[in-house]
C-alpha cells in the first residue's frame, strides 16, 4: 500500500525507506514501527532527512511478490535515481527468494547508480563494491539464509495443513481455515456457524436463478437492490463469475472443499440438494447454448441432444432462402471444425414431431419408463468397481499380514487402492443425493401429459414442456446417417427411433 508520506524531490542524494511485513496482522503489530524508527537514526547520524518511504504491508518476499508491478518496491524503484539511497532493514525484507534470484534483483538495482543500505547489519551496497568479498558474502549468506527459512515454514505448514484435512475427514469436524464466506468461526465454542443474512442471501440467489434461469439476470438484480456483496475479497462486487462459482458449490450441501474429492458433511447445509441440482442441470444445459434470451426455447432439446459419433451437442441451424427458411439438427463440433462428423443435417421439424408424436404413446412411453433397468446405472457401476477395489485390498492385506517390513511396492499400492476407495465411496453418496434430489422420470412424464394432453410444434409453453423433457431425459444420441435417434432416459433405459427423412448434406443447407 502507498505510504502517506510525500516524497521531497531534492535532486540526487535523495534517502528513501522501504518497509515489508508478510502478514497482515502485522499491521498492527510493532514491525513498522521498529522499521521506522531504523531508518530515522540512520539518517539522524548521517544528519540526512527522509524524502519519502513506501511500504508493502502483507506481501510475500519468498515468491518475490514485492518485486512485482504496483507494488510498494515497484514504487519507490520508479522514483529513485542515480546518487540516491534505499533504507532496508535487513534482507530478508528486500528478498527471500532463492540466493541467485535475489543477488541478481538487487545487482540491478544498484546497477543504476543507487546505494542499497541494510540497517541491521550495517552492509552498503553499491555498483562500485557489489562484488567486494566484504560486500557479497554478507548477501549471499543472509540471503541464503531467509530463503531456507521461509522454505522450512512453508514445509511446516504444509505438513500441518495436511494434519489438519486428515483429522478432518477421520473425525468430521471443520476447520477454521478458508471457510465459506456465510460462515464464521465461534473461538468460544470452537465450531463454525452461519452468518444469517449472509445464509439468506445465497437461498435468495439459487432462488432467483431457479425463476429466471440466467446469471447475468441474478447479477443484475443483486446490483440494483444495492445488496452488499458477500465475496472474501475487499471492495469485490457481485459478478457473473462469483454467481456462477457459488450456484456450484458444493460448500452449500455441506462439504468441505479443503480435500479430494469432497468431504461431506463437514459445513451446515444451507440450500436445499433438489435445488442445487436443479441448478447445475439447467447450468449444464446453458453451458451448450448461445442463442439469444428470446430464442431459448426454440430448441426444446439444447444440450441434450448429441451427436451419435462424437458425443457433443447437436446445435439447431436456421437457413433462410427468400420466401422460405428451414432448422436443421446438425454437430456444433463439425460446424467449429472440431470434429469430422460432417455438417449434414436433420430437419429440425421433423424431428420434434417425431419426439413428440412418441410422447403421445402413453403405453410405451410408460412401458418403458416402469421397466427394469436395461443397463448399469451409475451408482450400480460404482459400487461394482467399490467391490472390486475392496477385494484387491483385502488381497494386499493377505500378502503383508505378519510382514513387519512389507515391500515399497505393496505397500504403495495399497495406498492408491485405500484413496480409490475413498474416492468411490464419496462419488456413489453424491449420486444417490442427486437421485434423491431429481423427480422419477414416470413422474415427469405424467406431469408432462397432464399439462400437455396432445404435444404439438403449437404448445405455447414450450419453457415448461423443455424443463418436463429433462427431467425424463438424460440425452438423446442423434445418428444423422440413418436417419435416427435414441432416447436415453434418467432410469436408465434407452428407446430407438428411425426417421423416415433423410439427412441433408452440407452443400444443399
């Protein structure tokens, strides 16, 4: 941060002071202070005066964040010249870089004709004796010195952050680090708890996005009614990008985010799981489509519908020939040239009558739906591979039963066996979360014809005709060269469909 102090421009032999503290809680502590005070009898015994003093309060020297752009070094640098003198305490308040790195900073500086003195222990650097023994060990010792240092904290505290996840997962309870920025840590009860209006406020976004399904509309809203932002960020507004970070964090079910994957179960939840997961539904399904605002429910399958061969969307092409204009289904990845699917289509028409025709047949719509599952779902999948993960440990721990120094290899890779396992166990109570979140496809479908009796191109609510479809549909697989489709539904059943048009090559669109 700039120093209050105005510099005095007094032509060369100018004394400036530099001061640097790591963390913020400094501040208030008595390290500028003690700074400060260096600096003064320094010049006091010299009978100099301070032109001027910058500071970077809470920056890092050990990355050498202090010697980026906009900082108080970069600063002062900008303003010193030739004859000139820099006040430092000591070096590790320059630099706590590598020894090589800060050597070199600090050649450079003194390059220009400034003298670079470190109070503390009394050494003056210039260009004239940069390379004087007297001069240069002095550096590259204390240099050496902060540098390894801050790289035995930082190794602490990396073991100690893991400490601190492990306990967590093993025990479930939160720590007080990185904490959602609804929830604050009680030093009296040592547990987190929420922040009321900050609790309301997220409800209130999953609420608005749920009604009007855009980012940009929540923003705008939250903006306008002058709501303060929540961010952990200072003077941080409210932006698409925070919107969209918050709709999809998991921190609001209770997980904690500090491990891979997830731990749940760690944090209050504070938004409903069948609101969340509406949510990333319908953000999944915005993530595909570009069409303007009123357009949006031109396409009733956006997102949905993909390409047989390479799996991504289907996007819908209107072409327009003087009196008449046609849509096409054709592979968003081949009109990109991201794929050699080719860009032949399939009359939009067509196709959502055909859909919408077999919606009509209550029967075997119904057959279907009702049916048993005709492959894996995805929780049975994962609890296949749990079991076979579990049974490759269990044959581990056979091999090493009464082995006091059992092989590397073994032990290793029972480790990675242990964390697949973890990973497993944590991905299958997800989907069975998301399951119970998310409305039976044959619930869908008799909501669908309640609202919808004779499904046709002419229905004017084609908004909530699109929201019943996804909650039957999981994709739809579009085989252009046939023509055709299947329908995969979310019970895991799959439906086969022919068209009787055929598809229309690129050069007749």
């Amino acid at each position: 941060m700039r120093s209050n102090n105005q510099f005095v421009n007094s032509g060369n032999n100018r004394v400036f002071s530099y001061l640097r503290w790591s963390i913020e809680r400094q501040t208030w502590g008595d390290s500028e202070r003690r700074q400060n005070e260096m600096a003064e009898a320094w010049c006091a015994r010299l009978g100099l005066t301070l032109s001027g003093c910058e500071k970077d309060e809470g920056v890092s020297a050990f990355k050498g964040k202090n010697h980026g752009q906009g900082t108080g070094l970069d600063r002062l640098l900008k303003i010193v010249g030739p004859g000139d003198t820099i006040l430092v305490e000591d070096n590790d308040r320059f630099s706590r870089q590598d020894t090589v790195t800060a050597l070199s900073a600090l050649r450079d500086i003194v390059s220009r004709g400034v003298k670079l003195v470190f109070l503390k222990t009394g050494v003056e650097v210039t260009a004239a004796n940069f390379n004087d023994p007297s001069v240069l060990f002095p550096n590259f010792f204390q240099g050496y010195l902060a540098n390894a240092e801050s790289a035995k904290k930082a190794a602490r505290v990396k073991a100690s952050w893991e400490a601190r996840k492990a306990a967590m997962v093993k025990e479930g309870k939160p720590m007080n680090q990185n904490l959602p920025s609804w929830l604050r840590w009680n030093w009296e009860t040592k547990e987190v708890v929420q922040i009321p209006e900050r609790v309301q406020i997220v409800r209130r976004i999953f609420k608005l996005y749920l009604d009007n399904g855009s980012i940009k509309k929540v923003t705008r809203q939250l903006v306008s009614e002058g709501i303060p932002s929540i961010s952990k960020r200072k003077s941080a507004g409210w932006s698409n990008s925070f919107i969209h970070h918050l709709l999809t964090n998991r921190s609001v079910l209770g997980y904690s985010l500090h491990t891979n994957p997830p731990t749940p179960n760690i944090f209050p939840k504070i938004v409903a799981e069948k609101d969340f997961y509406a949510v990333g539904g319908r953000l999944k399904v915005a993530r595909n489509f570009c069409a303007a605002a009123r357009k949006a429910d031109a396409n009733l399958f956006t997102g949905i519908a993909l390409c047989s061969k390479c799996g991504r969307p289907m996007n819908k092409n209107t072409y327009r020939r003087k009196e008449t204009q046609r849509s096409y289904l054709i592979c968003g990845a081949a009109l990109h040239d991201t794929s050699n699917c080719g860009t032949s289509g399939i009359r939009y028409d067509v196709f959502e009558n055909s859909f919408l025709g077999l919606l009509t047949q209550d029967e075997t719509v119904r057959a279907v739906l009702t049916g048993k599952t005709a492959e894996p779902g995805k929780v049975d999948s994962l609890k296949a591979e749990l079991a076979d993960v579990q049974g490759q440990c269990e044959k581990y721990m056979r091999l090493i039963d009464g082995d006091d120094k059992p092989s590397r290899r073994i032990s290793d890779a029972l480790k990675a066996l242990e964390a697949r396992e973890s990973e497993l166990q944590a991905q299958i109570e997800l989907e069975i979360a998301k399951s119970k979140a998310t409305a039976p496809p044959a619930q869908a479908y008799e909501a669908l014809r309640q609202e919808f009796p004779i499904p046709t191109i002419r229905i004017d609510n084609r908004s909530r005709l699109k929201e019943l479809i996804r909650s039957m549909v999981e994709r739809i697989e579009v085989k252009v060269s046939e023509p055709g489709y299947s329908i995969h539904f979310k019970n895991g059943q799959a439906y086969g469909v022919k068209l009787l048009s055929r598809p229309v090559p690129a050069e007749r669109i």
